[in-house]
C-alpha cells in the first residue's frame, strides 16, 4: 500500500480542509513530519489508518473524538485516501458518527459513512468495505499497525515482549490462530475425558450400591474387592436361581387364587338369596299404604284444576274494577285541562302585541351602535397621535449621535489605510529577499547533505583499512582450519576398516558381514582423531568460515558504498581531499549569506506581522461606518413616516369631534344595553307562552282519545268476568268437589315425595322378584349341607395361604428387579469408562505435546513454527541492526530453558561483540533499544512481505524515536533507512530531532494556530 493523496477536513485539530498529495515526493521516499506538540503530526498518520481500517494507529484515540473541536456543526468531518497497491489505484472515503447539516440544513445526528472505490465499483456498507480493504492489502489492523504503522511508545512491544506476548502478535502476523485452537482443543479434550472417567467410576460406586442389599455371600465379597467383571457373573448366576423359584411361586399362587375364588362365590350366592327373600316380605306389607297415595294423588289434582278456575275470576274482576277507575280519572284531567288552555290563551294575545314592537327597538340599537363606532375610532386615533410624536422625539436624538460616531470612525479608517500603504511596501521587499534566501538555504541544504556525505566516506575508508586486515586474519585461519579437518576426514576414511575392526567382540556378528568369525581383522595405518574430537574440528571449521564469509560480506559492503560515494561525487578517490576542502569553503560562504538575509527578513517581518491586525481593524472599521449608515437611513425614514401620520391624524380627529359633538362613550354603550334587554324581555315571554299553550293543546288531545278507549276496555272486562264464572261452576259440579277445598291441595314437595316412593316400591319389588329367581335356578346345583359358615371358614385358610405365597414371590421379584438393574448400570458404565480411560490417555499425550511440558523445554507446537518465522525475522533484522550499530550487536533468539515453567521459545538475547557475552535485549540503553526496535521492524516487514503470498509492503510510518539516539547512532538509523530506497518503500517519520530537518529534504510541516492546525508539503 503506496499513499498518493490525503484529504481530511474537520479532523482532529485540522478545522479546515488539507491536502496532502504525497505524488510531489516524486523520488524521494523518505520524509518528514515535523511541527511543535500537540499541532497533529501523529493525526496524518491517524487518518491514514482510520482511512484504512476504521479505527486511529495509536491505542489511545477512539472514532468519537475524530471531529475537530474548532470545528462547527455545520463542518463535516472526514478522510479521503487515494493509494495505489500491485499497480492499481484506490479511494476510500469515511466520516465518523458525528452531529452536522442534514439534507434540509438542520443539525442532525449524521450516522458513519464509507465509499470503497475499486473496479470501477463502490462499496458503501462499513462491514463489506472493511473486508474488502483487509483483503486487498492481505493485512488486518494489527498486522498493518506493527509492520507498516510504528505508532509512539510501540516500538519495544515486540522487542521486549516474552515468549506469550510474541506468541500473540506474531499469531496475529502469522495466522497460526489455528494451531492455537489445536493446542486449546486437545487440552479441552483431555480435561473434559479426565472428568468424564473420574464420573465414570463415581457412577460405577453407585451402581454396586444397587446390589449391595442380596444376601449372597459370594456376591458380596466380590463387592468388596469392586472385581465388575466377576461381580456381573456372579449377579448372573442368581438370576438365574431366582428366576426359576418365582416360576414355581406363580403356579402355586394360581391354585390357590381359584380355590377362594370359588369359595367367595358360593358364600355371595347363599346371602343373596336369604337378602332377597327378606326384602319381597317387606314390600309385599307396604302395598296397602301404595294404594292410600294414589287416592290421595287423584284428589290433589281434581282441586289443582278447580283452584286454577277460581283464580281466573277473581283476576277478571280486578281488570273490570281497575278499567272503570282509568275512565273516571281521565273524564276528571279533561276538564282541567279546557280550564288552562282558555287561561293561557289571553296571555298570549297580550305578548304577541309587545313582540310586533321589537323591530322598532332594533333600528333604535343599530343607530346608537354607530355612535358607538365612531366614538371608539376617535379615542384610537388620539392615542396613535401621542405615539408618533413620541418616535418623532426619539429619531430626531439618534440621528444626533450617529452622526457624531460616524466622523470618529473616519477619523481612525485614514490611519489604518496609510499604515497599510507601508505592509504592502514591505510585502515587496520580502518577496524579494524570500527568493534569495530559499536559494541560499537549498545551496546550504545541499551542502549540508554532502558534508554527510563526506563524513560518511571518511569513515568508511578507516573502516575499509580496519576490516581488511581482520578479512587477511580470517581467511588465514579458515584456511588452515579447512585444510586441517580434509587431511583428519582422509585418514579417516582410509582406516575405516582398522576402526571397525577395534570394535568387533568374539562370538558377536560382525556390524559390515554378520559373521561371528574374525579370523583376519583389518589394522589401522595410522592414528586418527576419535569421533567427538572430529566433530569438534569441523564445529571449528564452520565457525571460521561463517567469521570467514562475514568478514567478506562486511569489506564488499564498504567497498561497494564507498563505490557509490565517489559516484555521487563525480571525483576519482585520489582527489577526495581536494574536493573535501572546496566544499568546505562553499558551504561557510553559503552560511554567512543566510545569516545575513535571515536578519534583513526579520526587521521585515516585524512590519508584516501587523498586517493581519490592520486588515482586521480595516474590516471592523467599514462594517461601522455601513452600520452606521443604514441604521441613520432607517431613523430618517422613521421619522419621515411618523411626521406624516401626526399632521393626517390631527385633522381626523378635529373633523370627528364637530361631527359627534357632547356625547360620551360610556352614556351610549348604556342606552344600547337597556335596548337590547327589553327586546330579550318581549322575546322569551313569548317563546314561554307558545311553549306551554302548544303542550296545553297536546295534553287535551290524548285526553279525548283516551276515553273512547277507555269506555271500550271497560265493555271487554265487564264480559270476560261473566265468562269465567261460568266455567268455575262447570269444574266444580264435574270434580264433585264444594267450597272450601284448600285442604285438598298438597305441597309441590310432598307431592313429588309420594310420586317418587309409589315408583320406587313398583321398581324394587319387580327387581327383587326377577332376581329371587335367577339366584334360586343358579342354588340348584349345590350341595344341600354347604353353608355360609362352612363356605367362609374355608375361604379364610385360603387367603391366608395366598397372603404368604404373595409375601415370598414379591421378595423374589424385588431382587431380581434390583440384580437385573445393577447387572445392567454396572456393564454399561464399566464398557464407557473404559472406552473414556482409553481416549484419555490418548488425547493427553497428544495434548502434552502440542501444549509443551517439562520433557519438550516448554515449547508448544505453534510457538515452534513461529520460532521458524522469528528466526528468518531476527536474520533479516541483524542485517539492518549491524550497520545501525557499527557490527556491535546481534539478536540472537534465546534458546535455554531458563527458569521456571512458564512458556518459552520466543525470548530474545542480544549478543555484544564488545564483551563477546550475550545478555538480555532489556539492558540495551534507550537509543539501542530504539535501533534494535527499528530493525526488528524492519526485518518482520521483510519476512511478512516474503512469507504472505506476495503482500506488497510499500510503506512505513515511524512515529517518534529518534530522539533517544546520539549522533552517531542517529546516523546509522538514517542510513539504514536511506537504504529502503533500493526497494523504493516509502517511509515517513514524525520527530522532534531538528538535525532530521537538514538530513531529509522532504517536509509536512504542520503548523499550530488558536484556530486549528495547517499542513502542506514543503520540498
């Protein structure tokens, strides 16, 4: 991933929009971000990453606090990042959720928003475009913050972290989470089958407990012994025994079940029928008082009928009686009524001649209403009158003092313009002075790049003179070393027969023919060295040719950057001095010119730092002078207007009064009053009368109606009496019954009672003869001697036969219930916890392995492959770490045990060539612990880049860090970092070292202001 444009707004400090177009770089790759604290160098690096993955490059920043506080809410905030990755360029667009202008231009909540733009396509949903950018640049955002973005204070994470926290980031890196869920899974397992078998065997204890209550000696002390193998013979034999003696238990039951059965029948026979028999005589004594409850049945109901006609009557002369008292009464309100209505009538004539005047006193009401009108407007148009003479006052005073404001502020708007006259006059000469001056400091700039050029050379021709002696000394020594380990491998290899010789034994086989005869053995022609002194030897030759090779790579190195110098200066080596002198000279020159345009442009500068207050003052000045004006046009105009209407309302008002003449308002609004409380008087007087004469004529209408209804309801009534007497006497004459008969009646309850004793006497005394027959046909067949008695003593020795039998076979069924049960408990729980003590030990070995215990150094299997990857990084590290360190130092990954059992592997030891001891990389001082940070960096990237299907690591953002490193040091890490040209990566990095200022030519140069932060790319 290559930045080529970044365009923020309202982000962080920056309030306005900035463009950074990283394209003006051109060739240069590395470059600098510098400005004072808190001015937001590290929010460029923020935004890219925000761009990116959604979230900022360092751990203490959050999407909530993105939007600039300067900003308004009507600013929008947001990051544009065009980049190129494999040679194709794309666009992501985001903003943060944020308060600002919706579509009408209200406030509103503005939710987060993103626009992935690649093959001609865009992608608009945060989840989809987060996937597709981590999938395009084949990195997550912890991958890309420790090999792309170096955020501050991150940088010794991985150099100082232990075995664990490696394991994390370079899983991260790496993409072993894999083997992790591997290692976490077997030891899962494990554990889950270790508790499986300890439940097993708690379950098996449980299940002996099932069989714990058989009276078998035999069983039991296999229990004893919890022998389950032998312990399920031994249940199955008793099955077996039991089985067989509940069998025999059964038949006997089923003998002796159908003995009593039939006893009990017997006996049930004989009783029912001495019952039944007892029953028919008393039925048969109770059929006279049957017959008396008939009788007495048909009375009631003969006078039930009689008392129902009897009723009718007296009903019909109730009705005959209450029809005559309604006519009587409505004969009574019919001549009231007449009454009332001739009364009513003469009042009502009487309101009808005061309703016909009340049209007169309405006109009088209108005409008194208009006096009113025009009393109301006259007292409206005196009270406007007093207050346009009041605006008048009042204008007239204001005009007074905008005038004198206004000849002030002329007064101070001359100043301003003639001390601006003298800014511009300086703007020229500043211009011109500017040019000279940003030619002099490219001149110094260029010198200064040189000078550390030349620096650089001296150095490395002592170093060349220093290394080439060493390389003499080295190769020497392999060469002697080599020689030394082919003559020992040659004599070697001619007595190897000699040597296998030494080692055959009588009677054994020989190793080369198998033979147990060695009657020639061969002999040795010389001594050699013994096998460990050998591989000694050769251990010895390897060292010296890795210090051999060393020792070439490290000369071919220098001589080649010394190369590349003389190169660059378009000098042979012979005139370096010569050329070393003039530039010298040059560059104090060059010094010298600076300084003095430096002080030229600061006397300048005094006066053009006072343009921006003028122009201010201007500004302020004329938005007076135009206040001024419009607010003396508007009070002229107001006085203009309240003029007028004071001359146009004192003429109305006179004109009014002469129309009007004495009257007053409050003598009119009176008269009104009075008028319109006689019309309300005439008008309800009448409505009441017509109201109570119409209700008066309605009421006299239904009266007459009535009684030509009544008189025909009284006819009907009089004639259904007559009716129902006849038939009374008929019922009574036809039942033979005389008055009173009262008596006769019986209560509803008694009568259902004897109704329900009649058919319950008929019911039991057919049932009882039927069954007395039926029980006599089935006694035929006994024997005449059997009795109850006899029958029920013989039961009885029966059932108590029964009752033991039960008693022993329910003994024998609960046993082989409980043997049954715990024969099946204890095979099943026996077959699965073997199976599970079987799986255990399988998985925790396995397991064991993976995790890593004593017997493997407390290496797991991932952190062994990701020792492989740490190797190859710490080897592309120490590459970068040397020159940064003059060959100093190596990382070496620590490979001793070391104490306690925690997890190990991936620990990292620092080897000084100074001392020749190896230590831990936490005894490193804050510059070396920066550069060893640095390379170990630099080298993951080179690995992560190799090792990831072709990821292309185009860029580095370091931020901080330099500040920790001498001089010298800090040169070791430019160059290092000059060296990333080759691969054209682009590197940028944030610092506060001002000598990083004159060694990079490229600049962002962020700029703090009390309104926000600025940013722009100076070359």
């Amino acid at each position: 991933m290559r930045p080529l444009r970044l365009e923020v707004s309202a982000f962080g400090p920056y309030k306005e929009k900035i463009v950074l177009d990283f394209t003006q770089f051109q060739n240069q790759t590395l470059f600098l971000v510098s400005g004072p604290t808190g001015a937001g160098k590290t929010t460029i690096f923020d935004a890219i990453a925000y761009a990116l993955y959604d979230v900022a490059s360092g751990s203490s920043r959050e999407k909530d606090t993105f939007k600039s506080q300067f900003a308004t809410e009507e600013s929008v905030c947001y990051v544009d990042l065009t980049f190129e990755y494999n040679g194709k360029t794309y666009r992501v667009r985001r903003s943060p959720a944020q308060m600002g202008p919706g579509k009408s231009g209200k406030i509103i909540n503005l939710l987060a928003d993103v626009a992935f733009y690649h093959d001609d396509t865009v992608t608009t949903k945060a989840r989809d475009a987060n996937a597709e950018i981590e999938q395009l640049l084949s990195l997550n955002y912890e991958q890309f913050k420790q090999i792309v973005m170096l955020p501050q204070g991150e940088f010794k994470k991985l150099l100082e972290s232990n075995s664990n926290e490696k394991e994390t980031i370079f899983r991260n890196i790496f993409g072993t989470e894999i083997l992790k869920s591997f290692q976490e899974e077997l030891k899962e397992k494990a554990k889950l089958l270790q508790s499986q078998a300890t439940s097993a065997q708690d379950s098996l204890q449980t299940a002996y407990s099932f069989a714990s209550g058989i009276s078998d000696d035999a069983l039991q002390e296999v229990l004893i012994l919890q022998d389950t193998e032998r312990i399920l013979v031994r249940i199955a034999e008793l099955l077996a025994a039991l089985e067989e003696e509940r069998n025999a238990k059964e038949l006997q039951l089923t003998y002796l079940r159908s003995q009593s059965q039939a006893a009990s029948d017997t006996i049930k026979l004989l009783e029912d029928i001495a019952q039944l028999e007892a029953r028919l005589k008393v039925l048969e004594e109770e059929e006279s008082s049957v017959l008396e409850w008939k009788r007495q049945l048909k009375r009631h109901e003969q006078a039930v009928k009689a008392e129902e006609k009897r009723l009718l009557c007296i009903a019909a002369s109730t009705n005959q009686a209450v029809k005559q008292e309604q006519a009587k009464l409505n004969d009574g309100l019919l001549d009231q009524l007449n009454q009332a209505t001739h009364d009513k009538k003469s009042a009502f004539e009487a309101s009808e001649r005061a309703l016909s005047l009340i049209p007169g006193l309405r006109a009088q009401v209108d005409a008194v209403k208009e006096q009113e009108k025009q009393l109301v407007a006259l007292a409206n148009k005196e009270k406007e009158l007093t207050g346009c003479q009041k605006a008048c006052e009042d204008a007239t005073k204001e005009l007074q003092k905008h005038a004198e404001l206004k000849n002030v502020q002329k007064g101070k708007q001359e100043q301003c313009q003639q001390k601006l006259a003298e800014v511009k006059q300086a703007q020229k000469d500043a211009s011109i002075i500017q040019e000279q001056l940003n030619a002099c400091r490219m001149n110094v700039q260029q010198s200064d790049q040189l000078h550390k050029r030349i620096v650089q050379t001296e150095k490395l021709l002592a170093e060349q003179l220093e290394k080439g002696e060493r390389f003499l000394i080295l190769e020497k020594a392999y060469v002697t070393v080599d020689q030394q380990l082919k003559d020992e491998t040659l004599l070697y290899n001619r007595n190897i027969a000699g040597i296998l010789a030494e080692q055959l034994v009588g009677g054994e086989a020989c190793l080369v023919c198998g033979s147990t005869h060695h009657p020639a053995p061969a002999q040795k022609t010389a001594d050699t060295l013994s096998d460990q002194d050998r591989e000694l030897l050769e251990k010895k030759r390897n060292q010296a040719y890795v210090d051999y090779q060393q020792a070439t790579a490290e000369l071919s190195g220098i001589r080649k950057q010394l190369a590349d110098l003389f190169d660059e200066f378009a000098v042979p080596a012979e005139t370096f001095e010569n050329f070393k002198h003039k530039q010298k000279e040059k560059h104090d020159t060059d010094i010298a010119s600076e300084k003095t345009l430096l002080m030229e442009m600061n006397n300048l500068q005094k006066v053009l730092d006072e343009e921006e207050s003028l122009v201010k003052e201007q500004s302020e000045i004329e938005a007076k002078l135009q206040a001024i004006d419009k607010n003396s046009f508007s009070l002229q105009q107001t006085l203009f207007l309240n003029e007028t209407l004071s001359r146009d309302l004192l003429a109305e008002i006179d004109q009014d009064k002469q129309v009007l003449g004495d009257k007053d308002l409050a003598t009119v609004q009176k008269e009104i009053m009075q008028l319109n409380e006689k019309i309300e008087t005439y008008t309800s007087d009448y409505n009441k009368l017509n109201r109570e004469l119409t209700e008066l004529e309605k009421q006299l209408a239904v009266c007459i109606a009535n009684r030509t209804t009544y008189s025909a309801q009284v006819e009907e009534a009089t004639t259904a009496l007559l009716d129902a007497e006849a038939l009374y006497a008929t019922v009574l004459a036809a039942a033979d019954l005389e008055e009173p008969f009262n008596q006769l009646i019986l209560d509803k309850s008694l009568c259902l009672d004897i109704q329900k004793r009649i058919r319950s006497h008929e019911d039991d005394l057919n049932v009882t003869v039927t069954r007395l027959s039926d029980q006599r046909k089935a006694a035929a067949a006994l024997d005449p001697d059997q009795t109850i008695a006899a029958c029920a003593d013989q039961k009885v020795l029966l059932d108590n036969a029964i009752r033991e039998s039960e008693e022993q076979k329910d003994q024998l069924a609960g046993d082989i219930q409980m043997l049954r049960k715990a024969a099946q408990e204890i095979a099943a729980i026996y077959k699965k916890q073997q199976q599970i003590i079987a799986d255990y030990q399988k998985y925790r070995t396995l397991s064991d392995i993976a995790n890593g215990t004593k017997e493997t150094d407390y290496i797991s299997f991932e952190r062994y492959v990701l020792a492989i990857y740490y190797e190859e990084i710490i080897e592309a590290a120490n590459l970068r770490f040397q020159q940064m360190t003059n060959n100093r130092y190596l990382l070496l990954r620590k490979e001793d045990k070391g104490k306690g059992a925690g997890a190990k592997g991936l620990d990292l030891d620092v080897f000084d060539h100074y001392t020749g001891q190896t230590r831990s990389v936490k005894t490193l001082s804050g510059g070396e612990s920066f550069k060893a940070s640095l390379a170990l960096a630099l080298g993951l990237s080179d690995v992560m880049q190799s090792r990831s299907g072709g990821i292309q690591i185009d860029t580095l953002f370091i931020d901080e860090g330099f500040g920790s490193l001498d001089p010298e040091s800090l040169d070791s890490a430019i160059e290092a970092l000059f060296s990333l040209n080759s691969s054209g990566r682009l590197v940028g990095i944030i610092s506060h070292v001002e000598e990083l200022k004159t060694r990079i030519p490229v600049h962002i140069e962020v700029d703090r202001t009390a309104e926000g932060s600025t940013a722009k790319i100076v070359l």
